[in-house]
C-alpha cells in the first residue's frame, strides 16, 4: 500500500503548499488563515533564541494573516523600531509593552501583560 502525499517540492517552483498544492509564492490558501484567540490580548516580552535580545511579543488577536500585517506595521510605526509577524504572534524590537498596551485599547481590545 502506498501513501501519496503529493509533492513538497519542485525544481521549477521551489517550495509546494502541502493545502492548495501550489508554489508558495502564489498560494491561496495561506492569507485565508485565521488565529484562534480568546478575547483578550497579551503583550509579553521575550528572549527566547535571541542571544538576549529583547522583543515584545503581541498575541490572541484573532485575526487573519494580512490584518495582521497591517497591525505590525502600525505598531511598529508608534514605536519606531521594526519587527515582524511569525505564526499569528506580532514581534516589535525592543521592550515597547507600554506603548503597545495603549494602542491597542485606543483600538478597543482587551488588554493584558503578560511575562515578567
């Protein structure tokens, strides 16, 4: 019995989407994913893989991958520092908890911080 997964990969396209099974540059399916989230969202701050560097982590927002691109990149324009979007958590440099925690009442979220 043989188990066919589909391609993962191909020399012509590079990287397959296991979902939709098209390249990864023009997949469909990976905006249409949408974050589980609670009610309420925490701000953290972590280290975690960085050589101690500092980041302030943003999570339970419940929102989809392109919302949440255009999140981070308000956020990180308040706070004047970069940052990035990896797996439904928005990462912004630097110890900026306090900022972000009032942003994003001023957006109507419920709030919390989370960490030390």
């Amino acid at each position: 019995m043989r188990i066919d997964f589909g391609s993962v990969y191909s020399t012509e396209h590079g990287k397959i989407c296991p979902d939709c099974a098209k390249p990864l540059s023009s997949c469909v399916c990976k905006d249409s994913v949408v974050y589980e989230s609670d009610g309420t969202v925490r701000v953290g701050r972590s280290t975690k893989g960085r050589k101690g560097k500092g980041v302030t982590t943003v999570e339970g927002l419940g929102l989809d991958v392109n919302a949440l691109k255009k999140l981070a990149k308000e956020l990180k324009q308040k706070c004047g520092t970069g940052g990035t979007v990896k797996n439904g958590v928005i990462e912004i440099q630097g110890e900026q908890r306090d900022l972000i925690v009032s942003e994003l009442i001023k957006k109507g979220y419920i709030v919390k911080k989370s960490g030390s």
